[in-house]
C-alpha cells in the first residue's frame, strides 16, 4: 500500500500555509478550467472575426489549406470550437463534449501543425497545445466540477 492510499493525512511542511491551502483548494480546478477555456476564446476570435490580429475566416481557411495540407472549412470548425467551447469549458457548461472537442482540436494542432517543428513553443514545437490538450482532456474526464453551470442545472454530460 502506497503512502497516498493510505488514508493518513499529510502534513504541510509549512504549518501556517495550512489554512490558506484548505480555503483556496476548491477554487484550483475552476481556476484552471475558466482560464483553459478563456486561452482559447481569442485563438477563436483570430480565426472567426479577425480580431486579436488574425486574419478572419477566409484567410484562415486559405492558410489551412495551402500552408498546413488541411481542409479549408477546418477553420470555421477550429474557431467555433475555439470561440464557442472556449466560453463554455470557461463557464462549465456542456464541459465534458467541449473538452473532448478542445483536446481533439488541440491533439490535431500539436501532431499535424506544430509536430514537425520539435518539443519548444518557442520554436513553433507541439509543447503549449500538448499542455492544453492534456488539461482540456482533463476535464473531458472530470465533467465540470462543483462550481460549473453543468452542476447548477443538474446535469453533467
């Protein structure tokens, strides 16, 4: 039996920290899943509206196409799921179906677009949509958690 599954409480190595740790605790989920689905609303933006300096949807659509071998209408589903899935995974809602579009968006960004390029988003590599595929997986796992609108309405899809 591992030390985790034991049951037995651990004890902070800093004792005043405690506290602290035990009220902020609930909120470390929600953080993560309102600022994961809140980093792709304005990757979405670019692609639908052109804001945040993209370049709209056709554009976008031709850059998929011509640079990067995809189709074309990609760009409209990238950014709905971007813009749409975003501000739903940020506010719980329908958490589970979003999260899995995220990831599979993501997974497609790192393998088919960033793969080639090595690990470093520095040098274009597939490190930050791999991070963000592994959280928005996370929560395609989880369901939305205690403070999402998923569990106002009494629902986790």
């Amino acid at each position: 039996m591992s030390l985790a599954s034991s049951g037995a409480p651990t004890k902070p190595i800093l004792a005043f920290v405690a506290p602290l740790t035990a009220l902020l605790s609930p909120l470390a989920e929600p953080m993560v899943r309102i600022v994961a689905g809140l980093t792709l609303v304005p990757h979405g933006a670019q692609k639908l509206f052109g804001w945040f300096g993209g370049y709209g949807l056709d554009a976008t659509g031709q850059f998929f196409a011509s640079k990067l071998g995809l189709p074309a209408g990609l760009a409209t589903v990238a950014g709905m799921i971007e813009f749409f899935g975003g501000l739903a995974l940020a506010a719980g809602l329908l958490t589970r179906p979003v999260a899995v579009l995220a990831t599979g968006l993501l997974a497609v960004a790192a393998l088919q677009v960033h793969l080639g390029a090595g690990f470093f988003w520095t040098s274009g590599g597939y490190e930050y949509p791999l991070l963000w595929a592994i959280v928005t997986l996370s929560y395609a796992i989880r369901g939305g958690g205690w403070f999402s609108l998923d569990r106002i309405i009494g629902h986790e899809f």
